[in-house]
C-alpha cells in the first residue's frame, strides 16, 4: 500500500486523481455544511478577492463619482439585516439631493442622472456592497435589503425573508430584478429563504451575471426605479384624514404629514385650523378652517362638528393651553366624532401642565430634577447664584429667566405671574422625542442635543443616541403612560445623572427633525389607524444634525 501511494504522487496523473479526490470531498463538504459554515467561508473569501481585484474600478468611479455628483460619491443608507438588525448599506450614489420649494426631494425620476443611470444599467452602483459582506452584514446571494420602513408592512410570511443575511443578489433579482411585482419579489425571497443550497447560489450568480449584461428589468414599467412598497394588506387606499389644531407656524408638522400620507398612498387630507386666517401652517395644508378661541363657550362645538364635516380621523394639538381641555374632553369628542385624539389621560396631562406638580412627580417617583422653591427666600439662603425662574403654567420659554443676583431675583419674582425658582443645572441639554402608541406602548425614543434655541424653541439640533438618556427616558415614559408624540426637556450631567426640567406632552416645535432623521411619528400614526401593531425600534440615523430656518409666504387679502 506504501509503494501504491508513493507511486500515486511521483506521476501526473497520480497528483491529477488527488486533487479531483480533494476537490470532489471538498465539494462535498460545501453541499453538506453549505448552510451552516461555507456560505460565509465563500462571502469572506470572494468579497475579499473582488474588493482586492477590483480596487482599480472602486478608484475611478470613486473620482467620476465625486465630479459627477458634484460632492460625496456614496450613498448609505440603514437597512434591516438578518434577523431585522440594522445595518449601514454603501453604494455607489446615481441620484443627486435635489429638493423642491418645500425642503421635500424630487422624485427619483428627476435626481436619476445619465451617470446614474449607467451605473444602476451595469449593476457598478453596488460595487462597494463587497465591503458590508466581507464584514458579515450582507451575503453574496440572498434577499436583497430593503428599506428599514417597510418593516412594519410585512405580513409574517413575508418578515421571513430576514431569516438569512440580505445579498448583493438573489433569487428575485435573477427572476426580473425590478420589473416584477413586490408580491412575486417576496414569494421569490420566500423561496429563496426555504430551500438556498450551494447549488441555488451558484445558478443565481450564473444568471446574475447574463442578467447584467442584458440589463433587463432595471426598473419597474412607469417608474425611475421600483415603487415604494405599501403593504400587502393595505391595498383599499384607506382614507384617513388629520386635523392639526392651533396650526400657527406648524408648516414642517404639516408637511411631514403630507409627506407621510404620500409614502402610505393613504387617500387623505391634511387639515389645519386656527384663531387667526394669517396662520402660515393654514396655507400648506390641504384644507384650513378658522376656529374660535380655545376658551370660547363654542371652542368645543366647532371642533366637533369640523371633525364630523370633514370625517376627521386623527385630532393633533400642538401648544399646551389646549391639551387639558382635550385631555378632559377626549372622551366626548370621542364619542361625538370618529377621530381619536392624540392626547394623554387628563391626569396625566394636568400635572405635564404646571410645572411644580411636574417636579413633584419626578421626587416621588424617583426621576432627578432641580430643586424648585415657591419661595424666593429660601432660594436665597440655600443656594448660590445663578438661579432659574418661570411661571408654574408657562410654555414656549415665555418669561424664563437665568437669575444672577439678589436683585433680579427679587424683581423677576414680582414680574413674574405665579413663579417658581429653581437651581440652576449646567451639563448638556437634550430635547428627546418620545413616540408611543394608543395603548402607550413605547415605539421610539429620539435623544436631540440641543445647539442652539430662539425663544425656547431649537434652532439647531444633533441626533444622539446616548443609552443612559434613552433608558432613563423610558423609564419615565412607562410611569407616566404617555400617548401619542411627546418632547421631554433635560439635562445630562457631567456625573450621567439625568435631570428633568419639563414634559410637553405634545409634538414640539423640533419634532421634525427626529421624524427626518427616521423616527417618524407622523408615519407611525397613520399606520396604527390602518390597524398595524407597532414595536420599539431606534431605527433612526444617528449624529445628523438639523438646522431651522423661516421662511415668508404671501396671503392675499380682499
């Protein structure tokens, strides 16, 4: 037998039958353990070798891609990944950042340029995807990833497609790319799901490639690239139409619904009322009515039978003197409407609106805050300058002053209607944006670093995802039992303590900028309408930063 194998590797054709031998074991291998070990083997070693091979292409286009785009050749974007985690997608950028008048993007069709176009016909856009497999987010063959929002619109058939990491292509995209039918797409990623084996990967890579070269279902018919996906089950075009009350300057609120509507292909109106017919929110929104005064005897009767002409769906307050008559009479415009309003419980809501019940909740509940005094004296005696002071039923900043001296306390305490002094807290501010659903399930928790402020309300915000924030805000959110959109104000110390100083119990004035970066509570409630349970997600850009500018509009009076 020693002689059989020495012979066996002296010759040619002896070392041809080894390694037809060690190649057939190893094919072998692949088939049987191709699920559990070898499909990533072939993703590190082939992303690997094409990032390596192809590293003189990923030069160029990086170039033309940056004269071309006039700035950043990449494009990223959050897409969910196996098992739903989120994961940061790179490719090449086709489409520029053109936006129209209202801050809002242009359709793809008019952002996809010719450069783009070659590079969406040629598959070249995806090129840098060899990055996210090589470090286990993606696959080379799988269901492609999707847009993190469409999340909640799987049914669970199709939420399966999650099961194994995305690709770079798969199944669907050799059987039509985009030219097919988002139903056809997700039985396709189904099936991929149920039976992918070596020998399934290695067709769809075969048919990938002629797929490419005969640039075939590229886009679906009538559309730049695929259409948004809305849902299996939500075909009726459900008409759901928002009233916002005291619409005032809420033009990006307004338009964030508007915006949210559009992506749902909710047939529906966006309806803003207002004391004043110069409100500028009034003439972005689809339809405007003028309203009396919140404490007006027929301030109720109006908003009813508005709902009740309008088939008001949803009834969005937005300045704090109408939330605690809403919140006490929720039920009854409830009961006399078909419009729920997004409001918390009266209780609730009555101690959100004066700020010393608001301190005295969070001292016996456990939460840090400043201390507050009702009395200037004692102010004086136990704590040092700076102080702050503000009315007990204040909003918008009105009449809040940082307090230096003995002097200016003592004539601010007499300027001041009903005021409370409390310690003066230095650390960094946050503005958090608080989601939760009708039944006060928490959805998101949005962190904003706040930059910059006029008036009490920011001009400026980052996007931070802090932990301690977060599920210390969580914390409080569960004890409350808030619903709807809230804006929580605190502070984050330099020992992380987190110390509140308010709750608005009510979209604030920044909202926007947590709903752009993907915290979308405008989007959240229309698909609760439309009977969708919800869960908690941060699946929301992280870092961005926003900054508000105004703008003027012309109102033509007779």
């Amino acid at each position: 037998m020693k002689e059989f194998f020495e012979t066996l590797i002296s010759t040619w054709w002896g070392v041809l039958i080894i390694c037809i031998l060690a190649a057939a074991v190893w094919i072998l291998l692949s088939a049987l353990l191709y699920r559990r070990f070898f499909k990533r083997f072939y993703d590190i070693v082939l992303s690997g070798i094409g990032i390596a091979a192809l590293s003189p292409v990923f030069l160029v286009l990086i170039v033309l891609g940056a004269v071309k785009m006039k700035g950043n050749p990449f494009f990223t974007q959050l897409r969910p990944g196996k098992d739903e985690k989120i994961f940061r997608l790179i490719k090449f950028r086709t489409m520029t950042c053109e936006k129209d008048s209202d801050g809002n993007l242009l359709p793809d069709e008019k952002r996809l340029t010719r450069y783009g176009r070659i590079l969406r016909s040629t598959s070249l856009d995806e090129l840098p995807e060899l990055f996210n497999i090589f470090v286990g987010q993606m696959s080379i063959v799988g269901p492609r990833p999707l847009l993190v929002q469409y999340l909640d619109l799987y049914t669970e058939e199709q939420r399966q497609r999650h099961n194994v990491r995305p690709g770079l292509t798969g199944l669907a995209q050799t059987s039509g790319r985009n030219a097919i039918s988002w139903e056809d797409k997700f039985k396709k990623d189904i099936e991929y799901v149920n039976k992918f084996s070596l020998v399934m990967d290695l067709q769809i890579i075969c048919k990938t490639v002629i797929s490419v070269f005969s640039r075939k279902g590229i886009s679906q018919e009538g559309q730049a690239t695929m259409e948004f996906f809305k849902g299996t089950a939500n075909k009726q075009n459900k008409q759901i139409n928002v009233l916002i009350l005291s619409a005032g300057r809420r033009v990006e609120l307004v338009n964030c619904f508007k915006n949210a509507a559009k992506r749902l292909n909710i047939n529906g109106a966006i309806i803003a009322a207002d004391i004043s017919d110069t409100a500028p929110a009034l003439y972005f929104a689809d339809k405007h009515y003028i309203i009396p005064k919140i404490f007006d005897k027929d301030y109720l009767n109006a908003v009813i039978e508005l709902c009740n002409n309008e088939n008001v769906s949803l009834i969005i307050p937005t300045i704090d003197t109408e939330l605690e008559i809403l919140a006490e009479n929720k039920d009854f415009i409830q009961k006399n409407t078909k419009a729920k309003v997004m409001i918390s419980d009266a209780a609730v809501v009555s101690v959100c609106c004066d700020k010393l019940k608001t301190a005295e909740y969070f001292t016996t509940h456990g939460f840090d805050c400043p201390h507050i005094f009702t009395s200037s004296t004692s102010a004086v005696q136990q704590y040092t300058f700076p102080l702050f002071i503000k009315p007990r039923n204040g909003s918008s900043s009105i009449n809040t002053f940082k307090v230096k001296n003995e002097y200016e306390l003592k004539f601010f305490v007499e300027y001041i209607p009903d005021p409370i002094v409390q310690e003066f807290i230095s650390g960094r501010e946050y503005t958090v944006d608080c989601f939760s659903d009708f039944d006060g399930n928490i959805i998101t928790i949005v962190p904003r670093v706040r930059l910059a402020t006029r008036g009490g309300e920011i001009l400026k915000g980052k996007i931070d995802k802090n932990r301690i924030v977060i599920d210390n805000v969580k914390r409080l959110v569960t004890s409350f039992g808030f619903i709807g959109h809230i804006t929580v104000q605190c502070f984050l110390c330099d020992d992380n303590t987190v110390k509140y100083i308010e709750i608005n119990p009510r979209f604030g004035g920044g909202a926007p900028m947590s709903i752009m970066a993907g915290a979308d509570s405008c989007e959240n409630l229309y698909r609760i309408l439309m009977g969708q349970k919800l869960k908690y997600n941060e699946n929301y850009e992280n870092g961005v930063i926003f900054s508000r500018f105004d703008s003027s509009i012309r109102i033509e009076k007779n």
